[in-house]
C-alpha cells in the first residue's frame, strides 16, 4: 500500500502554517527559531516528497533536502550565538526587549 503524494502536502502544509503562527506570535527569541525551522522541515519534506513522486529514480530532492539541513543547522548556530550574546548584554530573550541594545 503506498501513501499518497495529498497527505504528505497535507502534513507539510500543516507544518508550514503551524511555523508562520508561531513566528508572528511568539515573543520569546528561541520559540521563534523554532518556528523557523518548522517552517524549513516543512520546505525539506516538500523537496523529498516532489523528488519521489516526480522523478523516482534520481535523488535530488534528498539532496537538497541535505543541503537545506546542513543550512539550517549553520543558521541555528549562528542564531543561537546572537540570542546568547543578547542575554548577556540584557539578561532577556524577549524580543520586546530587543531595542534595549540600542542605547
């Protein structure tokens, strides 16, 4: 039995959505990095489910599927060095408080 292209695009799309509500409304610096890389999973299972269903043969959406993870693994990093740097310098996370740096 194999799994229709629909329910992944479904799980994907849901996914997506869930990634965009989270970073519109979330406050806290690290639930919005989160929600960033829901939404770039979100982008990763379409490269692979596109891949499968397009061209089942080759493997090129399991490639930049991997290079869209080694991505986003560079730009967490990155990310959570500039929140550890901004709690050292405010002792908050919240991104209200972000414009505290400005003086």
């Amino acid at each position: 039995m194999e799994i229709h292209m629909e329910y992944y695009l479904v799980i994907s799309t849901i996914m997506f959505f869930a990634g965009i509500y989270g970073f519109i409304t979330r406050r806290n610096l690290l639930a919005i990095l989160i929600s960033i890389e829901l939404i770039l999973n979100s982008v990763d299972m379409n490269f692979v489910v596109f891949n499968r269903y397009l061209f089942p043969e080759q493997m090129e959406g399991l490639f930049f599927s991997l290079f869209a993870i080694g991505i986003s693994a560079c730009e967490t990093a990155v990310a959570i060095a500039i929140i550890i740097n901004i709690y050292r310098n405010i002792r908050n996370i919240q991104a209200k408080n972000l414009n505290q740096l400005k003086d």
